[in-house]
C-alpha cells in the first residue's frame, strides 16, 4: 500500500494486481543457486547481473577412474552447507534479503541432483523463499551470455554429458545439431582412464597440456552426419590402438592426445559454422566445461573471424559447472514471473535444452 501510495504522488498510476509484477521488476533481485548434477558442486548468489560469489568443491577420483552417481552424491552431500557457508559469507548477503532459491532440475546423475534438490527445497522454505528449477544446458547459456555480453549467438555447448549446436528462436533454445552417441567430454574423460591421466583438476584440461607437447597426427575415425556427432567410435579406435602403438614406440601419449583433440574439436566447429550459415549468425558462443579448452577456442575463432563472426567465450570459473549459473538463469525465470511449487521440485536425468520455453528473451 505505502508503495502504491508513492507511486501515485509521483504521478505513476499502477493497477493494485500489477503492482508485485512491477516491484519484481524494477526491485534490486538477488537469486541463489545450487549445482550438482555431476562431480562439481556450487552455490552461486547473483544480483542483478552481477556474480557476488561462486565458491565450488569437486569430488576427484584416482587416475583410470571414473565417478559414480552414489560416491558423489556422498561428496556432495558432505561439503554441500560448508559451499553454502562460503557463498553467503562472501557475497555479504543474509538469507533475508535473497529473494529466490535455485537448483538443477536436470539433466545430470540422478544421485547428485537429488542432493542438490533436498538442499534448495529445505532452505527455500526455511528462509520463506519461493524455488526456481532451472535446466542445467540453459543455466550454461544464461551465464554465458551474461559474462561475455553476446547478443544473440550460436552457441555449441560441450561438457561431460552434453554437446549441442543451439541457437535461439520463437521461445526457445533450438538444437540444431548434438551428438547422438556419447558427449565430446565423456570421449576425453574415456581416453584419460586408458592412459591413467590425472583426474586432478580434470581429465579435460591434462589432456589439453599433454596436446600441447604432442608432434605427431594420428589419423582418427571422424564422423560427422549431417549436422549431428558421434563420439564412441572414435573413443573405441583410440582405446584398441593406443596402447599398441605406444608400446611400439609409434608415437607418444602427448601424440594422442593432440590428435584426439584436432579430430573431436575440428568435428564441433564444422557442424557449429553450418548452424551459423543456417542462422546468417555474426555471433559464436562456447559453453560448458569442454568451453574453456584453449584450443578448441582458437579453432573456433579461426572459423568465426573467416566469417566475419566473433567468438565469446569464457574462463574456467564460469565455463565448468557452478552455482552461479543457475542463479543467474533463475533470476531471468523469476523476474519473468516464473516458480516452482514444492511439490513440482522434483529432478530428472533427461530434461532437453529445447523443452524449456523461454520466457525471459523477446
């Protein structure tokens, strides 16, 4: 009322049923995220376009392994309130002045989320919160565009679990092409437990310096359909002969992994440069852990700058999983006007990037 009454003094009129949509709008909105669905785990506070913390933990396994949904979850679970903690401590934000609580609805392990999920729900109605799900590919997207300021882009988004050519129309975040095996991270994650290469930070960035050394091409299936990738055979190939070859003094393990990362990121830039002549695009955008490798950044910024086009991409702090991108993709849907009951705060394994209608972009 005592707002309502200002704006009228001011010469504003403003319906009463308008006037929380209108405060929601213009107020200062500070939105908090929770993320999870693999082996990274954050909490991100974001406020108004600006990340005020993002503090992050990741569950590392021994070199030749992977990780499982329940031994991660159990990580999650335990430095899940230290995260949360930390990310209140430095934003310097109390829990009265959040005005949302996001979390990864999906895709992800089903294990992880569902610590995730159980977290958000109980703070939400702990501090009298509404909650905000948000998809996992669209927290990527949001927060790329954010810290790059790319308008409209075609973005190929590449992870441990995904790979996407998107670009955005009518509502949504279209796939125009992916991978219709396995997704580009889980080859290199493959192909670091054959070799026994670190884990620590990630399998993806050891491979990246191991590449760097490498002086040799290794010719490798590539296999690109139409505008759709494959993955797992060329993860098979590298599997069988590696191991020959390096016994035999062929080539090296800094070889392979400069020819894995020419063949894999070469097949991305070419279905991602067909999406941009389909869209007359001017604008790339890489996203997802895979993003911040070197590499296939300069591959990409070869093809966009023969083009005409420019390419946005990020660090390791936003490109890898992170709270703050759910935050910030929880803040769009929630100045949008968008919530989530409790009882619809449930998680999924599969929720596709093109299910989510865009509410927030004209």
């Amino acid at each position: 009322n005592t707002a309502h009454h200002c704006l009228e003094c001011a010469g504003i009129y403003i319906a009463p049923h308008s006037l929380t949509e209108w405060v929601r709008k213009t107020a200062m909105t500070v939105a908090i995220g929770f993320e999870g669905s693999a082996n990274k785990v954050g909490v991100g506070i974001v406020r108004d376009g600006v990340v005020l913390s993002n503090p992050r933990e990741t569950y590392v396994t021994p070199p030749g392994t992977g990780f499982q949904p329940g031994n991660t979850a159990r990580h999650h679970r335990g430095v899940i309130l230290d995260i949360l903690e930390r990310a209140l401590r430095e934003a310097n934000i109390t829990p009265a002045e959040i005005d949302c609580v996001c979390f990864t609805k999906g895709p992800g392990m089903g294990a992880p989320l569902n610590v995730l999920a159980i977290v958000a729900r109980t703070v939400a109605q702990l501090w009298g919160k509404p909650l905000v799900a948000v998809n996992h590919c669209i927290g990527h997207i949001e927060m790329g565009r954010l810290i790059t300021g790319a308008k409209n882009p075609t973005i190929l988004y590449v992870s441990g679990g995904n790979t996407q050519v998107i670009a955005y129309s009518e509502k949504r975040y279209r796939i125009f092409g992916e991978t219709i095996d396995v997704a580009v991270g889980n080859c290199l994650d493959r192909f670091a437990r054959v070799l026994k290469i670190s884990n620590d930070p990630s399998p993806g960035y050891n491979i990246e310096q191991l590449a760097k050394e490498g002086k040799k091409y290794i010719e490798l299936p590539y296999s690109v359909k139409g505008m759709d990738v494959a993955f797992s055979g060329i993860t098979s190939f590298i599997e069988e002969v590696s191991k020959s070859r390096l016994s035999a003094g062929e080539c090296t393990r800094e070889d392979l992994c400069f020819s894995l990362q020419e063949t894999v990121f070469a097949m991305l830039v070419e279905i991602t440069e067909r999406a941009m002549a389909h869209c007359n695009s001017t604008e790339v955008l890489i996203v997802g852990g895979v993003g911040c490798n070197k590499r296939l950044q300069e591959m990409m910024e070869i093809m966009a700058r023969e083009r005409g086009a420019t390419l946005y991409a990020t660090d390791m702090r936003f490109c890898i999983d992170n709270g703050a991108m759910i935050a910030q993709a929880g803040w769009e849907m929630f100045r949008a006007g968008s919530t989530t009951p409790v009882k619809d705060s449930t998680v999924t394994q599969r929720f596709r990037t093109d299910d989510v209608f865009v509410t927030w972009r004209d």
